[in-house]
C-alpha cells in the first residue's frame, strides 16, 4: 500500500489530493448537491469547535471512496457499517476538532503571508518556471472540484492545526536502545520440531443422538438464523437485450457483407526476401547467374550473407517496406522466380519470396449469423431512448412493472428469495450479471411495492427493478436446518478431540516427555522447521501459528491449528537464533517507519490528554440523519 502510496503521489494532481486527505474537512463544491437541511446542524463538540451534520458526511462519503479505490468496486452503506467507517470518521473527526480547540485557546494563527507562502510553495501550483501559477492553481482545484475560498480556509486551518501536533511530535527519534531491541526482535528467527494430529488418527466417531443435536442447536441457533429475503423483478434495458437479429433482412445482411469485403477477408501475404548489392552491375550478374539455375539461397551465401540477414518477414502488399518491394514481390509468380534489379534505400536489390500465404475470404454463410447479430444491435441502439422513454411514460401512466415491459417487449425476470449477500434460499449465488453489487443494494434499500429509479446497466443501458416480497428474518427451527446441525456438530466433535488430544501432548512434554517418543505411541507424523522468522507466513503453521511460536520462552511447547486442514501441531521450540548487529544496522526505511510510530504515538496520546481537558460530545442522532441523506 505504501508502494502504490508513494507511485500515485509523483503526479501534480495526486499530490493535491493527498493534500486534501489531511486537510480540515471543508465544504467542497459537492457540498451543494447534499441537503441543505443538515448543513448547519453539530455532530460533534469540542469546547467551543463544532462539526457540522454536512463535514461529516462529506468526510464519511470521501472515506467510502477511498475504500473502494482500495477494494476495487463500490461498496455500500451496509458493507461500509461493516467496516466500521462511520465510527472511523468520527474518531478522526474528534481528533482534529480537539487539536482545533486546542489551537483556538492557545489563539494560533496563520498571517496572510505566510499563507500565501505556504500555497505558493506547493508543487503543484507551481509553472514550468518553479514559480506559484494562478492558472495552474485554479486548474488543480477545479480538477478535484474545490472552490478556491474553500481551500485556503481549509489550508488555514490544517496549518494552524499543525502547530500543534508538531510541538509534540516534530523530530521526535527513537532512543538507539529501542532501536537496538527492536532489530534483536524483528531479526530473531527459531527452530522447532513439531507432531501433527489430523482427523484421520480420532478414528470413528459415532453421530450424537438426536437430544445432543438438539441442545447443540439451541446453543448456536443464531447460526442458523434465516436471514431476510426479498423477491423482487427486473427489467433489463440493453442493446444486447433488445437486439433481434431475426428482424434483419437478409438482403441487409448481404449488403453489409458486399460493401465491406476487408471485414471478412484477409489479404495474400508473402514472406519477402531481398539481396542487396553495391552496384547494378554485381545485380544484373547475381540475377542473371540464379535465371541461369543457380539457387537464390547460393547467391546469397556468394553475397557473404546468411538467409536471415536477407529475410525482411511476412507482408500482404500494402503493408510492404515499400511501394518498389511490395510492387516486385507481389509480381512474382511463384517461390522460385526472381524479381528485376530495382532500387532499394541502400542500393540495387533483387526480391524474392519464400512463402505465399494465399487470401483468405470467409464465405457468407461463415459470416452472416455474425453480420445479422452486428446490425441488429446497431438497430437496437437507434431505438434503446425510445423504448425508455416507452417504458417510463406508461409507468408514469399507471401500468404496473409487468405491463409497461409488455408494451416495449422487453422480459421481466422474477428473482425469488435472495438474501443481501446475493445469495438463495439454499445459499447458492444468484446471477445477476456485472450490476449485481449494485442491484443487491438498491433491492435491499427498496420499499415493497413501489417503483424506484433505474441503475445503470453497462454504458448505456437501464435496469428497472421492483420489490414484491419481503421474508423477514427468522430462527429456522430443529428440523429445517437438521443436516446442517449434524455436520456442524461433527465438525466441532473432532475439533473438540483434536484439541483435547494436542492439550495431552503439550502437559507431557511439559512433564518432561520426549516429543519423538509421543510421536511414535501413536504413529503421528514428526517433523521440524528451521529459521523460521517472526513474520513469516509459513505452508504448515501460517501467520497466526508463526506467532504461537514466538510466543513462548527458550524450550517452549504448545499447540496450534494448522493453516491448512482440520490439524493440530504440536510443537517445541529447539532453538532461538539472535541476529548479529544492532539497531544501526536497521534499514532506513524502518528507521523511518520507527520514527514516524513514535511522532504518531505522542500525537495519539495528545488527542487523548485533550479529550478529557475539552470534553467531547457527539450527536449520534444528527449522525444517523445525515447519512440518510
């Protein structure tokens, strides 16, 4: 992420706008297209500093984006609750109000001139000359659409803002004794030998009766909660959807064939070949030598060439190096004539051909299905407005989902029963084509029953869509989900096993057992690991066991799952191998990194201290209001 961080800053637009990732949270140009009716209601308190309803949002939409950038796809509302932005916002936004207040007791300020200096020296306001440009800085911030008085209040206010985050946190570098221990910690690799228990060695184990299942059901019956459902139609608007190539006359098809023939064929190539002399004269010899029965092949060797210094490669007649090659070889008959001396760029030439790759037409029949599907969609795209603007005006005129499609001809699709995941009642996906994410949301955010507008399908295309049913969630009960229990008991059985089976193992080492020895009672495979480092993401025991690892002392044991298959590993650690240095030997870029950690921990505890000397309060009603809007 630091990588694609720091290749995406080099440009003079990315600079801006990982500029604006720090900046106070301004009112942007978009500010206008959210309700106005938020705008000026607080969120969030901090002595006298407030954050309105409207900073928020804007704050809370420009993180959405950013994840998304990330993940590579819009997320939605419920995935963002998911991730938790909506509290990750505010504990920004507490953070930068405090350090505004702060910044307002202290009464920090910024003079015009140094703000003027401070914009003037960004790169990327700056001309071709190194010098601040007003039409490159209005450029910039009309590209990132902020208003001009926008950003210099905002950069005000970072700049204030700094001041005080710098005092506690500029220069600040860590002690040469942490950095010491901290290249003995990251350095440090182990060695252990390990057993490894699979389901395989718990033998059969004999299904619970039916008064188990049924007490191991109510214990986890959240699990098998039905989640909401909802059925809902589509109505797919498209050029491929509308498209229909048996409408298209055959005469049609025929002309398109007839007028294009470059479409459907492929030009004779040749494989070109040329000897080049210094003079007419040797030419004219060489020529008259191969007419005589010399091989072209044995000329070229008298030439002092080899048969790929004279090849030039495949070519059809208009793509030749020139019209005078192009013209001579395409003359020849066969592989075996000659062409005329003709001049070339470096001198006389004599052209020859080695292969011939006859032109290649397809035939009508080949081609027609393909030229009637091409027409129809051109058709189809003519007409793709008209039938929209159909469909919506009998909507408008009262026709319900299914009778404004039957008017334009389009196909409504029932989709039954899918939960917000995009999955069926039986928990298979459901195919609902590229717009799936999109649909899945719109669906779930719908009323039942009412019409909605449409999403977009591809570039240019429309998809209706409409509720019809709503399953609310639900416990399922015993006998809906009886299969499902029994496996789910099984799998946790011999996890059960396997874990009380690897707690056996680790308290007789403990005892002073040999592992090779507890291996070998129950045949268990035994192996061992070398150097393995603390964060290695190892095939057999992953991150996560890795870990377990380096949780323990000199000759430690203990166990962990496995990273792959239902196994446990027990192991003992044999040996611990510190590295030779110290921490001057730590790279820069985590001698950076160690720094930075520092300067961002001081800072943290500052938002903390100033959190309890400006008490905060947050509105989490005005926050629950604006992001509806």
């Amino acid at each position: 992420m630091l990588s694609t961080l720091r290749d995406a800053s080099k440009g003079w637009v990315a600079k801006i706008l990982l500029l604006l990732l720090v900046l106070s949270f301004a009112v942007w140009g978009i500010a206008d297209q959210l309700n106005g009716n938020i705008g000026g209601t607080t969120v969030i308190e901090a002595g006298d500093t407030k954050v309105t309803a409207l900073e928020y949002r804007l704050a809370y939409d420009r993180q959405i984006s950013i994840l998304s950038q990330r993940l590579g796809q819009r997320i939605s509302n419920e995935q963002a609750r998911m991730f938790g932005i909506d509290g990750q916002v505010v504990g920004r936004l507490v953070g930068g109000a405090v350090l505004d207040e702060q910044a307002r007791v202290m009464k920090l300020g910024l003079s015009e001139d140094r703000l003027a200096s401070l914009i003037a020296e960004d790169e990327a306001f700056q001309g071709l000359n190194g010098q601040f440009d007003r039409g490159q800085f209005r450029a910039v911030l009309r590209n990132v659409g902020m208003r001009e008085q926008d950003y210099i209040i905002s950069r005000q206010q970072a700049a204030t803002r700094q001041q005080v985050a710098e005092a506690v946190s500029d220069g600040m570098a860590a002690p040469k004794t942490f950095l010491d221990a901290l290249f003995q910690f990251q350095g440090q690799t182990r060695d252990v030998q390990y057993i490894s228990i699979d389901e395989q060695s718990l033998g059969e184990i004999e299904m619970a009766d039916e008064a188990t299942l049924k007490t191991f059901f109510e214990e986890n019956k959240a699990d098998y909660r039905a989640p909401e459902y909802r059925t809902f139609k589509l109505v797919t608007l498209t050029a491929q959807t509308l498209a229909n190539p048996e409408a298209i006359a055959m005469d049609d098809v025929r002309a398109e064939y007839e007028n294009n023939p470059e479409r459907y064929s492929s030009p004779e190539k040749r494989t070109i070949q040329q000897l080049v002399f210094d003079d007419k004269a040797a030419a004219n010899v060489a020529r008259e030598r191969i007419l005589a029965g010399e091989t072209f092949e044995e000329a070229v060797e008298a030439a002092g060439r080899t048969m790929d210094d004279v090849t030039l490669g495949s070519f059809s007649k208009a793509d030749a190096p020139s019209t005078e090659i192009g013209d001579a070889a395409f003359e020849l008959a066969s592989t075996t004539d000659i062409s005329p001396v003709i001049d070339g760029l470096f001198g006389p030439i004599l052209i020859r051909v080695s292969e011939i790759e006859e032109e290649d037409v397809q035939p009508f029949a080949a081609v027609s299905d393909e030229i009637r599907r091409e027409l129809a969609l051109v058709e189809a795209q003519d007409i793709l407005l008209n039938v929209h603007d159909g469909y919506e005006d009998s909507r408008a005129g009262g026709d319900t989902i299914d009778e404004a499609a039957a008017k334009q001809k389009l196909d409504v699709r029932t989709v039954e029963s899918v939960d917000s995941q995009g999955l069926d009642a039986s928990g298979q996906p459901v195919d609902l084509g590229e717009e799936k994410p999109e649909i899945i949301e719109a669906v779930f955010e719908a009323e039942e029953g009412l019409e909605n507008q449409p999403l977009n399908a591809g570039r240019d295309g429309f998809i209706w869509y409409e509720v019809t049913n709503i399953e609310e969630s639900r416990d399922r009960s015993f006998d809906e989900v009886q299969d499902r229990v029994k496996a789910d008991w099984l799998a946790a059985e011999k996890s059960k096993q396997l874990d009380a089976e690897a707690e056996r193992l680790v308290a007789a080492l403990n005892n002073g057992g040999d592992l090779s020895a507890l291996a070998g009672e129950k045949s268990y495979p035994i192996d061992s690991k070398f150097g393995l480092a603390r964060n290695a993401d190892d095939a057999d025991f992953g991150s996560s066991g890795v870990g377990e690892i380096f949780s323990v002392g000199p000759d430690g044991v203990a166990y962990t799952e496995a990273a792959t298959g239902n196994r446990r590993l027990v192991f003992k650690v044999q040996s611990i191998n510190t590295p030779l240095g110290s921490g001057e030997t730590l790279s820069d870029q985590d001698a950076v990194a160690v720094n930075t950690a520092v300067s961002n921990d001081l800072l943290d505890q500052l938002v903390g201290r100033l959190q309890q000397e400006f008490p905060v309060s947050i509105n989490q009603s005005a926050i629950q209001a604006a992001l509806l809007q």
